[in-house]
C-alpha cells in the first residue's frame, strides 16, 4: 500500500460515539502488501482502545485523511514480522526499541482502508 508505506509518521484519528475523535502521530510499517501499526503506550493508548472498541477510523497521511478499519493481530510470526520491519524503518530512533517490545508489541493492528 504506497499511499502510507514510505510516510515516516502518519496521525491516525479514531472517534467514539458522544466524544471527540482523538488525533494521535503514530508510526507505520509494511510487511509484504499490508500496514501495520503500534501504541507506544500499549493498551493503556486511547487511540487504540478505541480502535480496538470500534474496529474504525482514519489515518492522515500528507494532509489527505484516509477512512481505515483497525484488525488486531495474534499471529505470533508475523508479530515477529512487524518488529523486524519497525527495526528496519525506525532503528535509529531512540524510540524503536519501545515499538518492538512490551506494552507496544502487544498493540499490533492492521490497517486496511476502506
């Protein structure tokens, strides 16, 4: 999916009915054609217990909002997967480490647009 893939941050934005939508920058990565991303805060994240809650919501990549549907995942080898693909494409931050290990490890989703 190039419309995300190669962006370094992306704001993912995910509402919940009788509240305002939270906007929160988050990494992305690609393993084969699809997109994966993490909470930094792990399940404690607002953004992904309501992506978690309610399955939906929207990323903003360059200024253009796309509508996306949030899959967990519980494959034990493509978690392994995504940590090899955030160590690729954000090993040089101090924060990469973070992404590839609990609480965040637990928080692997899908994106697929919609």
């Amino acid at each position: 999916m190039p419309w995300v893939a190669d962006s370094h941050e992306i704001d993912v934005v995910v509402p919940a009915p009788g509240r305002a939508p939270v906007r929160v920058p988050i990494w992305v990565v690609a393993v084969g054609d699809d997109l994966y991303v993490r909470s930094w805060k792990g399940a404690a994240g607002v953004w992904y217990r309501r992506a978690q809650r309610y399955g939906t919501g929207s990323v903003v990549v360059d200024g253009d909002e796309h509508a996306v549907r949030f899959t967990p995942v519980a494959d034990p080898a493509l978690e392994e997967a995504v940590d090899r693909a955030f160590t690729a494409k954000y090993g040089g931050s101090e924060y990469a480490s973070a992404m590839i290990n609990p609480p965040a490890s637990g928080t692997t989703m899908r994106l697929d647009r919609m």
